[in-house]
C-alpha cells in the first residue's frame, strides 16, 4: 500500500524548457497525482503567463490555491531547501483537458509572492483566503485583506504554530467593512446614490451571505461582497482527526448534496493510498452522486424561484427532493448528513431493495421537472426575469474560474465526469449540456437538462447493478468483519489498529476532483505517514461564484441581481467552511 513515482506527464517540457529554462523544475508526482512545476517567487508571474498564453500550455482555468505549512512535517519529509510554506496554484487548461499543480516555496519570514490577479482574476479570493488563514503576502493585491475571520482576529489560524484554543472577541470595531460601508459620502453626489446592504437578513441572501451595493435608483453602480458568517475551518479540524474521521465533516460543507462531497474526499485518499474500491460500491457511490445532483438542482431551481415570486415551482422541487431522502435514509440511517462514504467503500451496504426503490423514484422525479418546466420555461414573466440578467461571457466564465453548471452555461463543455471519468461514470452514456446565452436562464435550462441526464445515468447502473461486497477487502483502511475479529488474532489487531490508529495513509499529496453539484469539487490532501490528515484544502466549487457576483451584478438592477444570486447557488457551508 504505497504510491508510487511516475514518470512526469508534461508534454509541453521542450517548450518549457526553451522559456523558462531551469528556472521551473518538474517534479516527479504519484501516478494519481496531477502534474506539478516549482518555481520561485520571483519567476512566478513569468511561469503564469506562461502556462496561460503559449499554446503548447493553455491552462486558462485558475482553480485553486492551497497553502500548506511544512514546519511539522518529520524530517525525511520536510523540504530540502528549508523553506516552511508552500503556495500551490491548481490551474486547468479547457483546451487540452489537463490539470497542472503550479508551486512556489516559501520561507518563515516573510512569505511573499506576486498576486496572480492581473493573470487569472479569479485568484483574487482565493489569495485573501491564504494571506487570511496562512500568512502568505500577496505583493500587487488590490485588496489584501482579512476574508474569513475578523479584523479583531491575530494571527493565522491554519499554521501549524496557531493555538487551537485561542479565542478572539469580534467586537463591532472588528467587523469587516466594505470599501462601500465604509466610505462617507460626498455630498455633491448623496441625492443621486446611496448605499444598501443586501444581506445577510435579507431573505434571497437565505441567511449568511452579504452584499454592499452602491444604488442609484435601482441601478447597482458598485457593489461587493463578503463571506465568513458561517465560517467552521473545516481544515483546521480535519488535521485533529483521522481520515475517516474526517468524513462527517465533508457533509457540511455543501449540504443539498452532501455523499458527492463524502464521496470526492474519500476517492482522494483512495487515491494517495492505491486501493480499488469494488464495483458495488462504485455503483452505489455513482448513483448516490446522482440522485444528490438532482436534489441539489431541485433546491437551485426551487428557492430561485421563490425569490422570483413563483411559489408554487418550491413544492414541485422539494417533493421528489422529499422521496430521494427516503431512500438515503434506508442506506445511512441519516438524511441531511449522511456520513455514508468509508475509505475503501461504504459504511454498509445498500439496502435490498435498492435497485427498485430507486427506479421507483425516477418517474415521480420526472412528473415534477415536467411541471416546473410547464410553469417556467416558455412563461413570459420568467423570460423578463431570467433571460439576460446575470450575463457571463464564455472569457469571463473562466477568467473567474467558474465550473460546473454555470460554465456550461457559458458555453464550456467541461464536466469531471466525462472528462476524466471517475467510479462508474466512464461505464455509461449521458450528454453535457450546455447553452451559450451566459444568463440565469440558460443556467437554469442546464440545470434541468442536467437532471434528465443523471437520471439517465441512475437508469443504465440500475440495469447492471453489481453483487458482490460493498467494501475492499484490505483491512488495513476497512474494519475486518466482527466474525474475524472475535475468532482471529489478525482481525482484532486490523481492528485495534484502525480503531486506535486510524488509516495509515502513505506520506505524500493528492489533488483530487470530481464534479459536485455546483462545479469541480477538489481536494488538496497531504499526509505526513500519520493516521491523521497533514493538510485537507478543499476546493469548493461556489468559491468564485461568488467572488465573482459583484462584477457580474455591476450596472443591472437590484431585482436582476436576485435572479442572478440564485442562479449562481451560493452554498454557504461550501463557500467559507
């Protein structure tokens, strides 16, 4: 159980090499890893546009940043060159289909790098976030400020020197403010715009996000926006606890479809770990992930539409949304957080009856999207509403790093599961659907025929379900059967072991994807050989979304940028953890 070195796969190398010479090395990854580069700080700008504008390279898509603090790390492991931080740019060419890590070594003083905002503008929040929870200096930054915790908060909590139990009092003085909130006004212009906070009681905010709009009449002149009323670090908490441990924590995150998110985190490990799951699990895990993605669209489509003020759309939505939680209440004994998912497989097997209780799901789930389809999509009041508010052109889709369905609403046919298929997903045939309007009707057209196709998928794994086990049968990351526990010295030593240890994952790193409901959905993990996570860096796929909405809401009106909040589905449990 170890994972082993592979040959780099670069194929841009001479091409590289002729640019950057040796300025950038390549690394030599996991098989299951994606491709990584290392370059300094220095040579960083320079490598970034590189890897954006030579055609050989084309990776136009910024995905991720993910810190990590090496100071704790044994020292087989710690870094030759002594450094302590790691700034690791997770970027995607559309063109090529390839993923490529982008590294940066940093040391304990003074961690500084160039921003990247001028080369991909969607590493804007995601360099906050960094400089916020790890400390890492962004020289250029437009707005290099505190994201995820308050103005009153010292220090940076995901470096491994931070005192878990410290707490910091958010006094009023301490709340975050908004170049808008904060600014007084002039009081040539006070007769022509004033300043509204939409958020977070207002109710198409649904409860935690924020937005500062600078309003003239109803037209938005300027706006931004802020996150961090929900804020759990789900990373910090899953470097005190085992991998398996780990899981409930992943339900929170998105939580209309949370087994995508149990499921992505543990692949990844299976990944660092070089485990095949069976082909039982692999099918229930894939038509779990289905039946999660047509809940997390029910809920999309049905809460933007009550913010749109068409009521009746809700209770088609949330009935078959109802159902679905049956059937994963009869697998996991629980509804909203499932904690299903298990490395090696799930926490039990399916029920008996699951193939028919799950075909019986599909022709009420499609009645329901018949009628919201009935009701929406040719009525002339959701045209006025929908149809070209919330624009995103196909340039901007990616500039600020969008995935999932509200890329392919601007015309980028790039989905996880049919681009590097993963579980069962390369066993079945289904479309990508995807519009070139960019607007929140065309969002909301990809959504619904995203449902049909999933239910396509569901439909052709129901056909040839597996028999067989649900689990792998290494009891080194899977509980031995109780029989072999009480009767085998073996077993009870797996037992004790996994129980008192947890799964030892080989030391080392992953980036891992899949496609969540609302995008590409990645994890960053490290291991130091422990039973317990180094790092987890989840990359959540409404992220940018969301830092995105302000541009995107700039010089429409105040009801346009309703429509567009919903049709983007900002999860706020996903969006700051």
């Amino acid at each position: 159980m170890s994972a082993t070195l592979a040959p780099p796969s670069i194929s841009f190398g001479p091409v590289l090499e002729q640019k950057l010479g040796k300025r950038v090395t390549v690394e030599q990854r996991p098989g299951a890893d994606i491709p990584t580069l290392v370059t300094d700080a220095v040579t960083l700008k320079e490598a970034a546009l590189f890897l954006r504008d030579d055609p050989a390279t084309a990776y136009d898509l910024f995905l991720d940043l993910a810190s990590v603090d090496n100071s704790k790390l044994p020292g087989n492991l710690a870094p030759k060159d002594g450094s302590r931080f790691q700034a690791n740019y997770i970027l995607y060419s559309t063109r090529r289909n390839e993923h490529l890590r982008l590294r940066v070594n940093l040391p304990a003083k003074d961690p500084a790098v160039p921003t990247l905002t001028g080369v991909w503008p969607a590493a804007n929040w995601f360099e906050r976030e960094a400089w916020d929870l790890m400390g890492i200096r962004f020289e250029g930054h437009p707005n290099l400020q505190r994201l995820l915790t308050h103005n009153g908060f010292v220090g940076h909590a995901l470096r491994k020197d931070y005192d878990k139990s410290q707490r910091w009092l958010c006094t009023e003085e301490d709340l975050l403010q908004t170049e808008l909130a904060a600014r007084t006004d002039d009081p040539e212009d006070m007769f022509e715009t004033m300043t509204l906070n939409f958020g977070p009681s207002h109710p198409t905010t649904h409860g935690t996000l924020r937005v500062v709009m600078r309003v003239d009449g109803e037209k938005i002149v300027a706006a931004e926006s802020e996150c961090g009323y929900l804020h759990r670090c789900f990373e910090k908490m899953s470097e005190t606890h085992t991998w398996v441990q780990v899981v409930p924590y992943t339900d929170r995150l998105n939580y209309c479809s949370p087994m995508i998110n149990g499921n992505g985190y543990v692949r990844g490990v299976e990944q660092m770990l070089g485990i095949e799951v069976p082909p039982r699990a692999k099918a229930a895990r894939t038509v779990l992930n289905e039946f999660s993605r047509i809940m997390d669209h029910l809920v999309c489509i049905g809460a933007n539409l009550v913010d749109l003020g068409a009521l009746t759309n809700f209770w088609y939505a949330f009935q078959p949304r109802e159902e679905i939680y049956g059937l994963l209440e009869a697998c996991c004994g629980a509804r909203l957080t499932s904690s299903y998912a298990r490395i090696g497989g799930l926490a039990k097997d399916v029920p008996d009856n699951f193939v028919e209780w799950s075909r019986a799901l599909l022709p009420g789930i499609r009645e329901k999207i018949a009628d919201i389809d009935g009701l929406i999509t040719k009525n002339k009041i959701a045209w006025n509403r929908m149809r070209g508010t919330g624009y995103v052109s196909k340039e901007n889709a990616i500039a600020w790093g969008f995935t999932g369905p509200c890329l392919r609403a601007s015309g980028v046919a790039y989905d996880v599961r049919k681009d590097k298929p993963y579980e069962m997903y390369g066993d079945v045939d289904f479309d990508v659907p995807i519009s070139t309007d960019g607007d929140n009707f065309a969002r909301y057209l990809v959504r619904m025929e995203e449902m049909r196709q999933s239910m396509r998928i569901i439909e052709q794994l129901l056909a040839r379900f597996p028999k067989g086990p649900i689990n792998s049968d290494d009891y080194r990351v899977i509980l031995p059967p109780k029989e072999m526990v009480y009767n085998e010295m073996e077993g009870l030593i797996y037992h004790f072991k996994l129980v008192f240890e947890g799964v030892k994952v080989p030391a080392g790193e992953i980036y891992s994807f899949t496609e969540g409901a609302n995008g590409e959905l990645g994890y960053s993990l490290v291991s130091d050989g422990s039973g317990f996570p180094y790092r987890v860096k989840v990359r959540p796929p409404c992220f940018p979304l969301f830092a995105s909405f302000e541009h995107i809401i700039k010089g429409s009106m105040v009801s346009d940028a309703v429509a567009t909040l919903g049709a983007l589905n900002i999860i706020a449990g996903e969006l700051d953890r």
